[in-house]
C-alpha cells in the first residue's frame, strides 16, 4: 500500500487548557481509529521559512504555511482522503493536503 503525506496548514489554538486536552484526545482518538494506516502521526511544526528562486528567505512560510504534518498508508488517495476528512484539524479551521509519497528504488 502506498504511503501519503498529510500536510496540516492553519487551524486555531485551543483557548484553555481544558480545550487543549479536549484536542489532544480528539487527535489520539482519530489516530487510534485510523489503526495500522498510520505509518507516521507527526508532529506540529513551528513558524516556517521560504527559500525562493534566486535564493532569497523569508520568515514567513509562504501564502498557507504549514503546522504539522502526519504519514498514512492507505490504498489510494480517495480512501486516505475520507481518513482526512475525519481529522480534528478540521474541526479547528485548519486544512489538509494530501501528496502521495513516492518510493524511488
């Protein structure tokens, strides 16, 4: 099966402690559902960098930069979309993308 890769992009922060543990086991919670297809669950990511063409940085991660990021098996990308479209990030604002990995080797 092939693996995808799920960039997390936006989405707020919990208000409250309370609201942060409400997330955390809504997110173990989805992980746990998803079984074996998790391959990687990722992590948040801090503020990003851009290098543009010509080499130029900026410090501020581009139009939608990323928050976090997750790696799932599944058997195309219709069945790893309807894994997504169950996340909690959704649920605070956020957005997902899907990319397939591909193996070279």
């Amino acid at each position: 099966m092939p693996n995808f890769l799920l960039v997390y992009h936006g989405g707020t922060m919990p208000a409250s402690e309370e609201e942060g543990q409400k997330a955390m086991q809504a997110w173990l919670s989805w992980f746990g559902s998803l079984g074996d297809a998790v391959v990687d669950g990722g992590n948040p990511v801090g503020k990003s960098m851009t290098v543009h063409p010509g080499g130029k940085v900026t410090d501020d991660g581009g139009p939608s930069p990323t928050t976090g990021y997750s790696v799932l098996k599944a058997a195309d990308a219709d069945a790893v979309a309807a894994m997504a479209r169950r996340c909690p990030h959704l649920d605070a604002d956020g957005t997902i993308e899907i990319a397939p990995i591909i193996e070279m080797g």
